[in-house]
C-alpha cells in the first residue's frame, strides 16, 4: 500500500518526497529531494512576516511550490516504475509561512488541489488545522509516528528532530508519549552563515567548530522566556529570526562572526539537553533526524551536555535520518484516510485525539 509524503521545512532549503509503503509497518521505498529554487525560496521567506500584498504574492506562491513539488512526484514515481495509480495518497506538509498558535491559528501553503489536479493522486493536506481548532498547537505531529519506527528500541529514549527548529519526542514505553519544540534547529546557524559568508549552512558545524563560546552571549540568549516554559509548546521563524540575533548582538561588541556562530550551536546544544533533561530523567538515547543529524559539532556538544545517555543519527539504528518528516507526512495521510487520530494531546496540548487532514480526491 504505497504513500507519497511531502514536507518542506523551515529551513526553506528544499523539498522532501518519500515514497513509502504501509504494510506492515511503514517502510521507506525511495526518496527524491527538490532544491529549493532561490526566487522562490526568498519569495515564501519574505512571507513569513508582514509585508506588502501579502495575498496575491502567497497565492502565487504556492502555485509555484505545487508545480515543483508535483514533479519532484512525477520523477519520483517513474524513476521507481510504479504508476500513480498504485499510489493511494500524497501527504503534503505543504509549506508554514505563519506559525502562531498562541493567537490560534497557523498557516501553511501549497496548493494542494492543484497538486492533486497535476498529479491524479488524492492529497491529504492542513495536518494542523485541526489540532489548532482543537486547542492544540498543531505541533509537533511526528511523535505518534515516532512511536511506531522506535516501539523496538530501549527506553526511556528521544527521538530529537533537527530542521530548521528542534523538537523531540519523549517515548518512555509506560506513559502517554509526549513532546515539543524545544526551540531553534538550524535556523539561527544557517541565518548567520548567510549573512556573514553567502553559505546556505555550515557543513558538518566546520566554522562553529572553529570558534570560541561567547559566555555571556549564551547567557543572554538563555535568558529568551519561551526557554523557560513547559510543554505543549511551539515555536517558529516568528519569534527565533535573524532580527532576534542582531538585537542581542547590538548588546555584545567585538565578537568574531565565527565565535557568534560556535555560540549560536552551543545555544541549540544547550536548550535542547535542558529541555530533555529537564522532561525526561535517566534518558538512554537520544536519536537524532533531520538536518542536524548531519552537523558533527552539533553532535559533539550534545554529547558533552548528555555524558550518560547514547547521542546518535537514526541512520546508525537503520532508520533514515533524512526522510522521517517526509514518511511521517506519507504515514498521517494513511491515518486521515483510514479514520485514525494521529495527533498526541500530551504534545499538542490538543482536547482530544483527533483525525488529522483534509481530503482532496485525485
């Protein structure tokens, strides 16, 4: 039973489609990755604040991202010889212009009945919508997928999602599996990499292994309040953005840019470790996806705050590091389909379970 899952972070730097199969346990078929075209990418950035003609740019928008991602569907079906027929659903993420569930509400883009028309496939879309209606933050969605890749490893563990903003899921095997954003990911790095260097990220952290930690950068930057709350919680680009950097930075003189980028992978490092430590004692793994999976200073500075726990890729226990969110996507179509309630209202802080999605026939 073959799903198509569709997820295009934050971090704006492409397009992710999974092709898996359901049956029985889902599994990752193959996988194709869409760069993120530069006009396109500076035009959906600019909407995630307020602007000038912001409804006609985003209709546009989206026009375009259903066009891209449509044939990123195509290829990915005839590269793999499988007709679309043979697909059952494309789950589509589509893409998060506006995240503000404090105010109720969330936005993301991306045409899905266009995608449908384009593809001849059924699209399930609007994941959070729901979730939000239902009191929820409508993130993180991938835990109740979670739950089901890792039911076979030790507890309690972590599976740590690293994009563009970092969230975890807590599976302990006995209570209710809960979680949340913890805060940035990769945005503040890749921000400032771009702004001081051109380079879309800092492959492997090699320029933040390179500087010192600010302390009192760090510590001011600790000092930021949605840090100190507890769970459900979510965050975004609304809140965590390169403005956020530049106006504590306007406070600290003379730091080298390398030292404000080994500072900003400490600061993901740190808020993470406390936020795991602090909702999940005697931790023995923490499994690491997404971008971040990939940053080896990353990782070691989280090994250091986490001596007593694993810290590793999904890769190193056979599970794609790379494609979780997409398969995650593919998996909640299934469930929308099927009638199943995927969100975790310990995550979300949702009423109640919840089927997740709204349905666009091929």
């Amino acid at each position: 039973m073959f799903y198509i899952g569709i997820m295009s972070g934050t971090s704006l730097d492409g397009i992710d489609i999974s092709l898996i199969d359901i049956d029985p346990h889902p599994s990752l078929i193959a996988s194709h990755f869409l760069p993120m075209p530069a006009e396109l990418k500076q035009c959906l950035l600019s909407l995630c604040s307020s602007g000038t003609d912001e409804i006609n740019r985003a209709a546009l928008a989206e026009q375009k991202w259903a066009r891209l991602a449509a044939a990123g569907v195509a290829k990915l079906i005839a590269d793999n010889n499988i007709s679309a027929q043979q697909v059952r659903a494309i789950g589509s993420h589509g893409q998060t212009i506006r995240h503000e569930p404090a105010k109720q509400f969330t936005v993301q883009i991306g045409s899905p009945a266009l995608l449908a028309e384009l593809t001849g496939i059924c699209v399930v879309s609007d994941f959070r919508q729901r979730d939000i209606a239902a009191g929820g933050q409508g993130a993180p969605l991938v835990p109740a997928f979670h739950e089901i890749l890792f039911s076979q490893q030790a507890k309690p563990c972590v599976v740590l999602n690293v994009g563009g903003f970092s969230n975890v899921t807590l599976l302990n095997g006995q209570q209710e599996t809960s979680g949340f954003d913890c805060g940035p990911g990769n945005v503040l790095m890749d921000a400032w990499i771009q702004h001081k260097k051109n380079n879309l990220f800092d492959k492997d952290g090699a320029w933040a292994a390179s500087g010192t930690v600010n302390k009192a950068l760090l510590e001011h930057m600790m000092l930021e309040p949605f840090l100190a709350t507890q769970g459900p919680k979510s965050t975004g680009r609304e809140l965590f953005n390169l403005a956020w950097l530049k106006h504590l930075l306007a406070e600290h003189k003379a730091i080298s840019d390398q030292d404000v980028q080994a500072t900003l992978c400490e600061f993901t490092a740190l808020t993470i470790a406390k936020a795991i430590s602090q909702a999940q004692a005697h931790t023995k793994a923490v499994w690491v996806c997404g971008g971040g999976a990939h940053n080896q200073d990353f990782l070691n500075r989280l090994r250091r705050l986490m001596p007593c726990c694993t810290v590793a890729s999904t890769d190193s226990i056979g599970i794609s590091a790379d494609w979780m969110e997409a398969m995650a996507f593919a998996w909640l179509a299934h469930c929308c389909l099927e009638g199943i309630p995927s969100n975790r209202p310990a995550v979300t802080g949702a009423n109640g379970l919840r089927i997740l999605g709204a349905i666009y026939p091929a």
